[in-house]
C-alpha cells in the first residue's frame, strides 16, 4: 500500500510539471510553430505554422499568437506590420508541405 501511495504522488507531481501548461489549442487544435528573423533582422521575421491543414483558421491564430509573443517580448508592443499576415484572403494562402508561412514586422 505504502509503495503504491508513492508511486501516485510521483505520477501527480510528474503530471504537474509538464510544459502543457504552456500548450495553447486554437480551433480545438495544437499547432507546431516556428518563428525565426529574416535576413539577421531582429524587427523582422517570419513565423511558420505546421500541419495548418488542420485548421486553417487555428494555424492563422496560431502564427499571430507567436508574432504577438516575440514583439511583446521583444519590444513591448503587440503592433505588426504584416508583410503577408493571417488575415491574407484565403485564396491566397499557399501549404508548403502542409505548413503555412508568414512575415511581418515589429514596429520599433
């Protein structure tokens, strides 16, 4: 009994420390984003958004979540200048191996 009590409170301590805290779901669905600096620009940057195929609408959530996040970080600011952004029209929106890629931005 002792070693079973044990083993629980691990599993709920162990439960508790994983980053899906962190995990945000948009349209009801997880998404693998990568945002990077274009051409060494720290105010620039593209963000990518894998597997949007899911959920068109959840990747274009997704990708503006992470622009939010680095030029908040960055310099205080939720502002950005889209290049090609989220709200593009939808025909104009290309998969590139299921992913969705767009640029923007910081406003210094």
């Amino acid at each position: 009994m002792k070693y079973a009590l044990t083993v629980l409170t691990v599993s709920a301590l162990l439960a508790g420390c994983a980053n899906d805290g962190e995990r945000v779901a948009f349209d009801g669905q997880y998404f693998s984003t990568k945002l990077r600096k274009v051409d060494g620009q720290r105010d620039v940057f593209q963000v990518t958004v894998k597997d949007a195929g899911k959920s068109i609408d959840g990747a274009r959530a997704a990708a503006r979540y992470e622009a939010v996040k680095y030029c908040v970080g960055n310099y205080g600011s939720s502002d950005i200048d889209w290049t090609f952004g989220p709200d593009a029209p939808t025909g104009t929106l290309r998969l590139d191996g299921g992913a969705l890629t767009f640029q923007g931005r910081c406003p210094q």
